[in-house]
C-alpha cells in the first residue's frame, strides 16, 4: 500500500471481461482443463459428496479426499473466475445457472448440462445486451443470468 498499486479497483471487483489477455486466457483454459479431467474421473464420488457426504464416508475412504478436491475445484474455479468477472461477479456466474437449472429437473446428469448451457447462454445474452445498451459487460452477463433464474 505504500508503493501505490497501479491495477483499478472496479476491474479487481467487476472484472474485464472484454480485455482478458493471453495470460489470462491460458490460465482459465488450464483451469478449465484441470476441472473437466477432475470431474471425468471423480464424478460419482463428487455427486456422492454433494449429495449425502455422510454415506460416502461410510462406503468408501475416498469420503475427505473427495471433499478437499470438491473444494479445490470452486477455489480453481472462482480464481479463473476472478480473472474475468472479478470477485463480485464470479460467485454469481458459479451460482445462478445452477439455481436455475435446479427449477428445470431432479436428475444430477441433466442438471449440470443445463446449467453449463445456461451458463453459456447467459454470457452471449449477456454480451449483446452489454454491447445494444452500452451496459457493462460482467454486470450484463450476471443480470441475464439472474433474468433466466428469475424466470425459473
């Protein structure tokens, strides 16, 4: 705090979504890597730890492994998040598609498609909308996101 900081404090809350630069973007695509190989390997243990972690712990010994890489992937995640939509906004992107997708059906498999395809659909809504009503972008993208949730 001394030396002064050069980095603004609205892109440390709100992100930069449109002037990522290449550093960032390997960043979130390793981090992306990272999360689809995990699941790939661990989904049944995942769902299990998110659904009912005492019956993991009592069938199996993968029960705190499981935990600490569930958690490992939503800090990845919130870091790559970070670097695009800021502190404020990744929590939301992580959240409202999968509350919406909640509404829409029971079953875990169908529910985590949904909510990636929300997720998607939120960014590009949210980027025309940034773009035709010269809002901001990270801001448009959480707005059409709790839009989809608030009409589920």
């Amino acid at each position: 705090s001394i030396r002064g900081s050069s980095v603004d404090l609205m892109h440390v809350l709100f992100g930069t979504v449109l002037a990522l630069n290449n550093e960032a973007l390997t960043l979130i695509g390793g981090i992306v890597l990272v999360t689809l190989v995990s699941l790939t390997i661990f989904w049944r243990a995942l769902v299990a730890e998110c659904l009912d972690p005492l019956f993991l712990r009592s069938v199996s010994r993968m029960g705190s492994p499981v935990h600490f890489i569930f958690l490992g992937l939503v800090v990845l995640n919130l870091v790559g998040g970070f670097q695009a939509l800021g502190t404020l906004l990744s929590v939301g992107l992580m959240m409202l598609p999968a509350a919406a997708a909640r509404f829409w059906t029971v079953r875990v498999e169908p529910m985590c498609v949904l909510a990636v395809l929300i997720g998607f659909a939120s960014c590009a809504a949210g980027l025309l909308l940034s773009y035709h009503a010269s809002l901001p972008s990270g801001p448009a993208i959480i707005l059409s996101a709790g839009g989809v949730y608030f009409a589920s």
